[in-house]
C-alpha cells in the first residue's frame, strides 16, 4: 500500500568495524609480548591500510 523505505542504513556501513577491533583485540593481547613503539607502529599502519580499503571500495 505505502512504498516504504528503509531506515537509510546500507549494509555494508558498519564493516570497517570488525577489522578494527581485531586489530584493538590483536594489540591489548600483543602489548605484553611486543614493544609499545612497534606495537603502535603496526597498529597504525593496520589503520591507514583499512581506510585505504574504504575508500577504495566507494
């Protein structure tokens, strides 16, 4: 009867979420074997990696 939308969520909006707190996960469990510097070394690169995905995907 009534053409109705959808709440304007895309389902793939939330997806860099998952990555993220793998790699969060990844660093708390890593931070007692490897040194905080190389830690927040990859963890940064792991991020700039993921936004490079996102927007390559748009």
């Amino acid at each position: 009867m009534w053409n109705r939308k959808r709440c304007g969520c895309r389902k793939n909006v939330c997806w860099p979420i998952g990555p993220v707190l793998i790699a969060l996960g990844l660093g708390i469990f890593l931070a007692y074997i490897i040194p905080y510097y190389l830690l927040i070394t990859l963890l940064g690169c792991a991020l700039i990696v993921l936004g490079i995905r996102f927007l390559m995907k748009k």
